[in-house]
C-alpha cells in the first residue's frame, strides 16, 4: 500500500467514480488552474459503473453506504442530463 494515501473503503470508492462523472461533466475543474474538458462518454461510463456497483452489492452494504450510493447516483445522473442538454441546446 502506498504510504500517506487512505486505506480504500466502499465509501471512498463511490465517491471517487462520483468525483471522476462530475470532472468529465465539466462540474467539478480536473486540478488547480486546469479548465474542465466536457466528456459526455466518460461520465456517462463513470454512471454506468455506479449503477452496476448499486446493482452488485445490494444487501451487502451500510445504510450509510446505500444512502450515500444513492445520493450519487442521483446527483451524478441530474448532472449528466442538465450538462447533456446544454450541449444539444449550443448545438
């Protein structure tokens, strides 16, 4: 394990796919002095992923767990439809 980096729970696992949708969804910039690049197929297999863990691991979770998967499911997936939707207003 690397030294310094937070041991891996299901948690920091979701919210690490979360935080990979919303960077390609232009919510959330990549890093200090970077400008967020809209990738509509990268969030939207960031959702996928999401969506297949949700699917996976039903009854083996938290209830922290399962809120906080559901929490970002739904945030993950409004983002992707309102950036979705800007993108085919501009054209």
């Amino acid at each position: 394990m690397s030294e310094g980096l937070p041991k891996i729970d299901m948690s920091t696992f979701l919210l690490s796919i979360s935080s990979a949708a919303m960077m390609s969804l232009g919510v959330v910039p990549p890093g200090s002095g970077l400008e967020p690049e809209i990738d509509l197929n990268m969030a939207r297999q960031n959702i996928d992923l999401l969506e297949l863990m949700h699917e996976k691991t039903k009854g083996n979770l938290t209830s922290e767990e399962v809120q906080l998967m559901d929490s970002l499911l739904f945030q993950t997936r409004m983002h992707y439809v309102e950036v979705e939707k800007k993108m085919s207003q501009k054209g």
